[in-house]
C-alpha cells in the first residue's frame, strides 16, 4: 500500500507520510544530540540533568502510548527520570497518540506549536557577500555564547518568558555539545560577530539547519540569508539532501524561511508542565 499524500503549496509539491516522519525525526534526534537518550515505557527519553531547565536537553518523544494503563505507565516513567528537572515536558506531531496528547490537556500542561519545514531544491533568491566563518575556535565560542545572552533576552522579551541569563549559558552549553556533529557557522560584520546558524547532515540524507540568530543591530543587511545559505551548503556537504528548518508559527522568520524555498510539512507540539506547580481542577462543562 502506497503511503498516504499530502498537497502542499502552490507548485502541488507532494510529500508522502514517510517523508514527513524523517522531517519530524531529524529535528528530534538533533535536539538529543550531546545527551543522555534511553527508551522507556513505549518513548524516546532524552536527558541532561546538569542543564535542567532547558526543556530541549530534557525531553521526551516517539510516545506510542494510548490506553489508560500504557499512559499511566509511562508518566510514571517521567516523573521518575526527570524528578530533578524543573519541568516535564513531551514533543508530539501527527504520529501521536490523540488520546495521549488529550491526557496531557486534561493534566495541566501547556501547549507551544512549532513549524517544521523542508527545503528539497535550491534555495530562492540572491545572497550578499558575507563573512561567514566556522565556529572552531575558544574565542569564536565565546562569541557564540555572548550572542546567545541577546538571542535569549530578545525571546524572552517576545514570549513574556523569564530572561535569566543562567538560561541563555545553559542554552549556549547545549549547543556546543552538539559540536561536532553539528557545525556552527557565525556571521561577522567588521570583524566582529553579528549571528549565528547551526548545520547538520541529519538522517538518512536529511540534514537540518536550526538555531538561526541575527543581532538586531544588524538585521535587514542579510546577515540571515547569508548565514541560511551557508548553512544548507554545510549540511548538503555532509551528504543531505533535503533540509529542515523549524519554526515559530507566530514569529517572522517563518515567512522568510517560505520565499527562500521551504515548504510546510508539519506540526510539533511542546506539552509543558512545571513538576512543582500545582495540576489545576478541570473545569465542569455543565454549568454547574
């Protein structure tokens, strides 16, 4: 039996279930990569408890459970392996359960969707000349992590989210661990350091491009599009064909990514929940 198909967009680029589970898989297995990962109770677990807060150092997803039992079985699980992390948290998509994803409503946590996308040509459009560099070096690292501590304030501020700055260095820390495989391109603009991108090949010929970050002080100078190019250029050398990029669907750089070439493939969804906060009492329907 031929996998299901999906139309997507204006040049009726088709994109089969297949195709959208490695998109989703890749970007998974990109956020474990440099922690601890471990199968339990029917999911993926993904753990570094020395980072904590950061929810994409401590996850879990490929959930298959369904039933009541399979459910409580695997919170359990959770609960237990994450129990000196600030907060539990569960990646699903399309592939997941519904009445597992029904569960986590009806517990209390919060949800936050991501955009997954995937590039399978040539990227649209002109690039200006820029200076891109890999990141190799201590002093290039160092400039990453200064640019992590304003991409993190600048989220923050958007996303009405606490703008600590232990947040913005566990969030640096996380992705130096991911080095190598992946490989951080940074941006400069008169020798000093303006943005950032990471690349990787990914999986099965799927490489991914992530964690795109411009100063504001040098937007609008194509500082991103140069860095996206570059980026693509790294993974594809490493054997990708196809390349995901995920996204905030409320934010703008979605919109950017569209009219370079990326095409919509689907729906992550974030379930949190703090594990010293309070479940809420599930309001009746009845009026009562």
């Amino acid at each position: 039996m031929n996998p299901r198909r999906y139309l997507i967009g204006q040049n009726s680029l088709l994109m089969d279930s297949a195709t959208i589970r490695r998109a989703l898989q890749v970007n998974y297995r990109n956020l474990a990569l440099g922690h601890e990962v471990f199968e339990r109770a029917g999911a993926t677990f993904v753990r570094n408890l020395s980072i904590g807060r950061i929810y994409d150092a401590n996850f879990v997803f490929d959930v298959s459970a369904s039933t009541p039992e399979t459910v409580f079985a695997l919170m359990n699980e959770a609960e237990s392996e994450y129990r000196d992390a600030e907060r539990l948290t569960f990646l699903c998509d399309s592939f997941t359960p519904p009445a597992f994803e029904a569960y986590l409503a009806l517990d209390g946590f919060e949800q936050r969707t991501a955009l997954v996308l995937l590039l399978e040509g040539a990227l649209s459009g002109e690039v200006r000349e820029a200076d891109v560099r890999e990141v190799r070096t201590s002093a290039h690292w160092d400039d990453y992590r200064r640019l992590k501590q304003i991409d993190w304030r600048d989220h923050a501020a958007r996303l009405g989210m606490d703008a600590d700055p232990r947040i913005a260095n566990d969030l640096a820390t996380a992705g130096r661990l991911k080095s190598p495989p992946v490989r951080y391109l940074l941006a400069y603009i008169d020798d000093r350091a303006v943005g950032y991108c990471q690349a990787w090949r990914g999986l099965e010929a799927c490489g991914q491009v992530e964690d795109l970050f411009v100063d504001p002080a040098a937007r609008h100078q194509g500082v991103a599009t140069a860095l996206l190019h570059a980026a693509v250029e790294a993974a594809r050398a490493g054997g990708a064909g196809p390349v995901v990029i995920v996204a905030d669907p409320t934010d703008t750089p979605r919109s950017m990514y569209a009219a370079l070439g990326w095409r919509p493939v689907a729906l992550m969804r974030q379930w949190g929940r703090s594990r010293t906060a309070p479940v809420p009492a599930p309001e009746r329907s009845d009026g009562g």
